[in-house]
C-alpha cells in the first residue's frame, strides 16, 4: 500500500460518514475542490464508483459500502493503537540500564529510585556497579555515572549529585602512637591504606589541594585494597590512614570511633554526574529519569 491509498481511504470514509464534501472538508482542514480531487484518484485507482453525487447529497455505491465495511474496522484499530502509544507516552515504560559506582547507586541513584519507580511501575532500571569506566556505547548502557570530571564532546553531562569532599582519617588509638600529620608531607612518616584502581590498575594518588595549589601524594603501608570498605574498617581497627570520602565516615566520625585530620587540605570538588551520547535519541522512560536525578541544590 501506497502512503498516499492511506489519504485517499481517509477522505473517502469522512466523505461517505458525513455524507457531504463540504461537512468532510470543514472536518479536515481542506477545501471541498482538494477532496473531491482526492475521491476521484481514489476512484480512478480502483476502476470503481464509490460514491453517488446529487444535488442534495453524497451516498456509497455498493462497491463503496463494501469499502466501507472493511475500512471503518481497521481504521478504529489505528486509532485504538494510535491511543495506546499516546499512553506510552503519558505513561512512559521501557528498561534504562546505568553503570555507577557503588558509592554513587546508594547515595544517588537508589534515593530518587526508590521515590519515582512506585508511581511509574512500566519503568525498569539496571545498575551495573562498577568502579572502573565503562564504554556505555559498547556495552549498551543508557548511560553512565561519574564524577564531574572531562567528558568527551560527543557526551551530554547532566549533574545529579552535591559537592563531595574527601577525608583523611584514623582512629584515636592511631594517633595515640603515632600522632597526627598536618600536611600532605607528614604522611610519608605514617602508615597509609592503600586504593587500588581497578581502572588503572595502579594504586591511588592522594589528592590535596589549598589555596589555589594541587598535590598528589603517593602513600605506603601494610594494606592495600579495591574497596573503600575495607578502607574504612582498617582505619577503624587502627591499621593506618584511610582517604574517602566524607559521607563514607560520617558515622564513624560522630561517634569517635574514627578522627579527621588534615581538614584544610580536602577542599569541595564537583559531584556525580550522569552521562549518555548527545546522538542517542532518550525514550521518555530516560528523559524522566534524567529529570528527576537532576540535581536541584
């Protein structure tokens, strides 16, 4: 079928329910000269009268009635299926997949999740956690979560997180022995939990900075981990110096069980942001998503 059988099938229905070229015209927007024109192809296409002209009005021949009783059924179902895509978009579904850190799953993505998917239960999302970056065009991720860092210029970044701030930290009993360092220099005199990158591979550089200047400092110890939980349960146990972020001691910090030092030299650096290819077209399900992950603050 031609696009253009479609108009032409259209126009004859309106022509034969209304009965009328003048009533079907005011009806689609068209002169009754353009209608007539397009009955007539119609007619020409097929070899067959579909309608009967008078004075007074328009009537089906019987080839048009026949038309018509195959027309009017499949027609109500384009518009009942018509309908339905407009719910689709009035009720947006689909699965979003996301690949994100841990950190950012449970303190970003999982609060506004756990609010917005009640009310939307034909949306689906994925969270991949993982702390190395992850090609999200060839892994077919919707998008991916990072902090606001470069990104490449075929990205949108949309930021969906706070400031975040890091944190040195040790136990009481640590200092107790070993005292506290003051400046980023001091550490190579203290024993330091090691990060090791899964990305890189290497192991963490500590990042400092105050007033306008940048370090980053390679520390030693005894320990050596892929995950910040561990981190912070060996700084806890008294085994050395962890760096995290602040949110990840918070606890730990308001009942003792862990001090801060070095306040002055972790200033605030921009927060999780979302990411996804500016050529990709987002399903409503995403750009719902998007909006309510938009970070407000």
């Amino acid at each position: 079928m031609q696009r253009d059988d479609l108009v032409d099938l259209n126009a004859f229905l309106m022509v034969a329910e209304a009965q009328s070229f003048t009533r079907a015209a005011a009806r689609l927007g068209t002169s009754q000269s353009s209608l007539s024109h397009t009955v007539r192809r119609l007619e020409a296409r097929l070899g067959l009268r579909l309608l009967t002209r008078t004075t007074r009005k328009v009537a089906p021949t019987e080839a048009g009635e026949r038309l018509l009783r195959t027309l009017r059924p499949a027609l109500d179902s384009i518009d009942v299926q018509l309908a339905a895509l407009s719910d689709l978009r009035d009720r947006p579904s689909g699965t979003v997949r996301i690949t994100t850190s841990e950190h950012a799953a449970v303190t970003v993505l999982w609060p506004v999740l756990a609010r917005m998917l009640p009310d939307y239960p034909d949306i689906h999302v994925e969270l991949s956690t993982e702390s190395a970056l992850t090609d999200i065009v060839a892994e077919r991720f919707d998008a991916g979560v990072r902090l606001g860092e470069a990104l490449a210029k075929d990205m949108v970044a949309v930021r969906i997180g706070p400031d975040l701030r890091m944190a040195v930290v040790g136990a009481p009993v640590y200092f107790d022995v070993h005292g506290k360092p003051e400046a980023p220099q001091d550490l190579a005199a203290h024993r330091c939990i090691d990060l090791r990158q899964r990305s890189a591979g290497g192991l963490y550089a500590w990042e400092f900075g105050q007033g306008g200047r940048e370090l980053r400092v390679r520390v030693e110890g005894q320990l050596a981990f892929n995950h910040t939980r561990m981190i912070v349960d060996a700084a806890v146990a008294g085994f050395g110096l962890g760096f995290v972020l602040e949110d990840q001691v918070s606890a730990h910090l308001a009942d003792g069980r862990l001090v801060r030092v070095m306040d002055d030299w972790c200033p605030a650096f921009s927060g999780y942001h979302l990411y996804y290819p500016s050529r990709r077209e987002p399903s409503a399900a995403f750009v719902l998503l998007v909006e309510a992950l938009r970070f407000k603050g």
